[in-house]
C-alpha cells in the first residue's frame, strides 16, 4: 500500500521567496521548521510516558522525550533526497551508530544502530527499560552455565535483586507509536505555520 501523499498549501509565495537565498538559509530555514513542527509529537509521548512513569523512583521516561535533528546518514537510511532534512522524537540514551570504521564496513554494519543501556546523565536518569515498555517482552527461561550447568540466575546490580531463571512476560504499551498518526495534522501545521513566520521575518530584515 503506499504512502499518504501529504500536500501542504499556502506556501508557494513564501517558498519562492526562501528559494532566492543562498542555500545555507534555506537549510536553516527548514531544519529549524522540521523541529518546531515536532512539538506536538513530543508533548504526546511526553504525556503518555507519565502515565507508565513509575513515581516511587527519580527516573523518568517523559523527562528523557527528545527532538532530534536527523543527520545526512539517518535521512539516506529513511530514503530521504540529498536535499532533504527531517526531525524525529525520541528516547534519550535509545541506540548509537556503528561508526564508519573499515571493520564495521566489512561486516556491513556501519551506520546501522544499537541498543544501548541508557545513561544516568540524562535528565530522567538511565530509562533504559522504556523499550520493554514500547515494545513488551516474551517470557523466557535463561540457558544452562557450561561451566556448572545449572541455570543461569539474573539479578540486578545495583540493588542485588535476584529474579532467578525464569522472567515474565511485559505486555506492550506503547507510547510511541501511536503518537504520530494521532499528531499528524498538527505537525504538517505547525510546519507550514513555522516555515512561512521564518521566510516573513527574514524578508522584513528582523531577526530569526
């Protein structure tokens, strides 16, 4: 099935008139539009992730809710053009790049992500657990030590926990996903609404 095709109208007179500046405002027009135009998104997650932060404890999901401007790499892997820029919303401490290393290259992974465990110097603390909530988690029973044989216990490091071999199941509740289908409207608004308030300001000499 493909994609919706989104049109925005209204901006064509602004548009010819950021066309006619150099390429370096124009980049820093849109880009600084695509960030703004994700503040709806934001505030969703934002919102929905209170609802699952556990109050009992300093960290917090919604406090780690981030915009990000996406990088040239991240916009090729989205199938974006040369010229092309976007924005995403987030979890901070989520997933790192491989870097472009000659290893990484030969195993045909640099630039592609992973997981990481989150960082407690992020403003809600290390979060990283926000992906079992997202996504949930199947039950399992840990394998077998080949050193003594018995079943591998799991525990936690920093306060001892010990949650043996067999883990329950997390049912997924989704705080993410949801969020764009439901802001979508807003977003591509607030995008034009941004974009046109730039073009106007830098047309009239004041500053952006």
């Amino acid at each position: 099935m493909p994609d919706p095709l989104i049109r925005i109208k209204g901006l064509d007179e602004a548009l010819k008139q950021l066309q006619a500046t150099d390429p370096k405002r124009q980049l820093k027009a849109y880009r600084a539009a695509a960030r703004s135009a994700m503040l709806p998104l934001r505030n969703s997650v934002r919102a929905s992730a209170q609802q699952v932060d556990d109050p009992s404890t300093t960290r917090s999901i919604a406090a780690n809710v981030a915009i990000r401007t996406m990088n040239r790499r991240k916009l090729r892997q989205a199938g974006a053009g040369q010229f092309d820029v976007g924005a995403s919303v987030g979890i901070l401490g989520g997933a790192r790049q491989y870097a472009d290393s000659k290893e990484n290259r030969r195993k045909g992974r640099a630039g592609q992500t992973y997981e990481t465990g989150g960082s407690k110097t992020n403003p809600g603390g290390d979060t990283w657990y926000w992906r079992l909530i997202e996504f949930g988690r199947n039950a399992f029973t840990t394998g077998k030590s080949s050193i003594t044989g018995k079943r591998v216990n799991l525990f936690n490091p920093a306060t001892g926990k010990n949650f043996g071999y067999k883990v329950r199941g997390v049912t997924a509740r989704p705080i993410l996903r949801p969020a764009l289908p439901q802001n979508i409207s807003q977003i591509m608004d607030r995008f034009a609404k941004r974009l046109k308030a730039i073009i106007d300001k830098s047309a009239t000499g004041r500053p952006q």
